[in-house]
C-alpha cells in the first residue's frame, strides 16, 4: 500500500539528475575499494584457539562445536537472542527470515557449515523454527557457558570460526550494524528515496521517520 509523503526529493532535469548520480556514483566505488580493503584485513586477522569441549543439543541428538562444521573447515555461526519462554527478538527472527532457502548449500560449497544457536531450550527452538517456517539448522546451547564464552552477554553475535583437524579456532565477530548490514530488506532501503524511516537516519527535514 502507498503512502502520500509531504515531503519529496527535488524535480531536476535529466541532465541534472545524471551530473549528479555519477557523481555519488564515484563516491559509492571509492565506498566500494574501502569495503574490498576491510574484507582484505579481514582475511589476514590473526586467530585465538577456542574451546571446543560445548555440547549442544540438536533434533539429531548431542553435538560438540566441532560436530558443527559437519567436516567442513569453517563454521558461521549466528547465536539467536534467548529473552524467555514464549518470547522471541524481533531482530533476531529478522535475521533469520533473511537468511535464503539455498544459503546454507551455497555456503557449504564455499567450505563453510552455517548454523544458528540459542540458549533458548531445544523444544522452544524447534516450535518456533515450524511456527515460523525455517529450513536452516538450529542448535541450542542451553545449560552451556558457550554464549558467556562467546562474549553474547544478553544480545546476539555472529561468529566465524576455523577448524584445524580437532583444534577450533576463532576467526571474526560482528554484532549490532555488522550484522545489521547484511539484512536483504535493508539494503534495498537504503537506496530507496526515504531509506529506512528509522529516527537514527541522516535524512532531510520531513522524511518519514520513526523510532
């Protein structure tokens, strides 16, 4: 459904409008060079041994951290926001509605396993993965020090790790606008003329916002 907003970007010509885009055109590849360099430093962080003596509860049964790369080199792994029983972090669930039905293949082609965990108890969990529809594999870390160990706290975390025969090593974290920018709908927001609507947005007066 539409929406009539007061407010409208201003009427140009053509020509006008093309000096312009290919001006932000020229400032969004320098954006893009400076995203390739992070990747660049990314791909040459050190790592830090990690623990590897989790057990996770799974549909398939128990499952240590290095059960999860599935034999594979690499694990993502995205730790889902535990708020309680019957409650579920709207971010999180955001998140995860994301993530495309093929991914975790694609991924997997790619040498890297992707998983979701939770402190939240299995059976929650796997009601909540049928209520909502999902596909990807979901892991529960209750009764663990595995999200304490991780440095979750009370929030969420996507984590990267690498394993070396039996020995698993921490490679990357993000959290909050890490992993805010890989949301699909987000992305394509922020091209769009009013973007987001979120009240954190530097956009001109009378653009639709909210909190």
């Amino acid at each position: 459904m539409s929406q009539a907003w007061p407010a409208k970007p201003a009427i140009v010509t053509a020509d006008e409008w093309q000096k312009l885009r290919s001006e932000l055109l020229a400032a969004e590849k320098q954006a893009t060079r400076e995203l390739d360099a992070l990747a660049a430093r990314r791909r040459r962080l050190p790592m830090a041994e990690f623990d590897t003596g989790y057990t996770f509860a799974t549909p398939d049964g128990p499952r240590t951290l290095l059960d999860l790369f599935d034999g594979r080199s690499q694990l993502a792994l995205y730790q889902f926001m535990d708020r309680g029983p019957d409650e579920f972090c709207q971010g999180c669930t955001a998140f995860a509605a994301n993530i495309p039905e093929a991914g975790p293949e694609r991924l997997a082609a790619r040498d890297v396993t992707w998983v979701m965990a939770s402190d939240m108890p299995l059976p929650q969990i796997q009601a909540y993965r049928e209520r909502m529809g999902w596909t990807m594999p979901f892991v529960s870390s209750h009764g663990t020090t595995f999200t304490r160990d991780c440095g979750v706290g009370g929030g969420f975390l996507l984590s990267v790790f690498l394993r070396d025969g039996d020995q698993v090593y921490r490679t990357y974290t993000t959290t909050s606008r890490g992993v805010d920018r890989l949301l699909w709908v987000h992305s394509i927001l922020d091209l769009t003329p009013y973007g987001r609507q979120q009240a954190w947005e530097d956009s001109p007066e009378g653009w639709p916002q909210t909190y």
